[in-house]
C-alpha cells in the first residue's frame, strides 16, 4: 500500500475529518511557512492526531518539518509537541540525524530536493546524496528544489532514486494533486506520496480534495 501523508495541517476541524480515511501521516510546519505552526498549537493538534485511526485500521503519525534545526531547537519543540516522525528539509549531515534518532527516540526523514541537473538523465550525483544517509535515517522524501512550490520535478529521476534508496521507503513530494497523482503511481510506484498545496484551496486545506487525493493514491 502506498502511504499517504498531509502536510501543513493548522486546523482542529481538518484533522478531525481525516478519521477513516486512506491516510497515514499527517505533517506540521515548524520551519518558516505560511503554515508554519508553534509547539503549543502543534501539541493540540497532535492530540487530534492520536485519536485517529485511517482506513485500514492504523494509527496515523505526527511528523514535524523542520529545516537546519539545532538539536536544541528540536528538544524545545518535542517537549511540547510528541512527533513521531523528525522531517529534515535542510542540510542535516547522516551523523547529525543519526544524533537525533538516538536522542529523541523519533523516525528521521531526510528531505532530497530535485533540482533540473539532478533530474538530467546522465545525472548519477542527486541519486548519490542518499547514499551516506542508509542506516541513519528511517525514509528518504525527494521534492522539488525549494519546497512548497506547487510545481512537480521532472518524474523520471524517480527511478534512479528508487535505486539509490537500496530498499528504504521513498516518499515524493512537489505539485501533486487528485488529478495526477494516479498518473505518478502508476508509472514510478513510490513508497509514499506528500501533499500540501494541492490539497487547498485558496490557501486553505480542502476537506474534499484531501479525501478525494487519499482515496485516489489507493486507486478508489
């Protein structure tokens, strides 16, 4: 089964309504963003997160997306806030996640940004970065360069990703939709799939279109 995860969820409401659905984790902002969320609030919403279960009967996790933390900044936000999962956007050396995995006890993401030479079919070095992170990270997510664009990279360097993962879980993330994350699944079956933006409307989550992008990744 293809996993599926929501980010930048700010609201009690959106959360609530995810209950049942194919989903499997759900994200908040701690880097800066027009989503981003303080501890505080992101511990209220967590507590909404643990009492949903998606549709196969699994509890749906927490992740929180940070970029460049210091080991500091993440004690201070998961005091407050119990992630399950530490996404890491930045440029977070293997020893720094394998620090924060041992530490705090959480799952480590490492975020891989695919940029147009990366994606060039006789690129070998953007699949190669994931090497030195095997065994100190938990999954790989590849997005495209800067983030938060709405805008999806070049699909065929998925592949070649795949292959440098040797086996670990693959997320993609950047620009997907209800109308064309079918189209990805189909051609690359990546592990799972991140949504944001194509999930609101006019800058807010949309319940429909989460449950219509979740219930579409499982092909119902």
């Amino acid at each position: 089964m293809t996993r599926v995860k929501i980010c930048g969820l700010r609201d009690t409401a959106t959360i609530q309504a995810m209950d049942g659905l194919p989903v499997h984790e759900i994200g908040f902002m701690f880097a800066k963003s027009r989503r981003q969320v303080a501890p505080a609030l992101a511990a209220e919403l967590i507590a909404e997160v643990r009492k949903l279960r998606s549709r196969d009967g699994s509890a749906m996790r927490a992740v929180g997306v940070f970029v460049n933390p210091t080991m500091d900044e993440l004690r201070e936000t998961l005091q407050t806030a119990p992630l399950d999962v530490v996404q890491l956007h930045g440029e977070e050396s293997p020893a720094f996640c394998e620090d924060v995995r041992r530490t705090f006890g959480t799952a480590v993401w490492k975020v891989f940004s695919v940029t147009e030479d990366h994606a060039a079919a006789d690129d070998s070095d953007g699949p190669a970065r994931l090497e030195a992170y095997r065994g100190c990270v938990d999954a790989f997510l590849i997005d495209t360069a800067g983030g938060g664009t709405g805008r999806t990279f070049a699909w065929h360097a998925i592949d070649r990703y795949k292959s440098a993962a040797a086996g670990m879980p693959l997320y993609v993330a950047g620009g997907l939709h209800p109308d064309n994350v079918a189209e990805l699944l189909s051609r690359y079956s990546p592990d799972g799939v991140d949504v944001s933006s194509g999930v609101e409307t006019d800058g807010a989550k949309d319940r429909t279109k989460i449950r219509l992008f979740a219930e579409r990744v499982q092909g119902l």
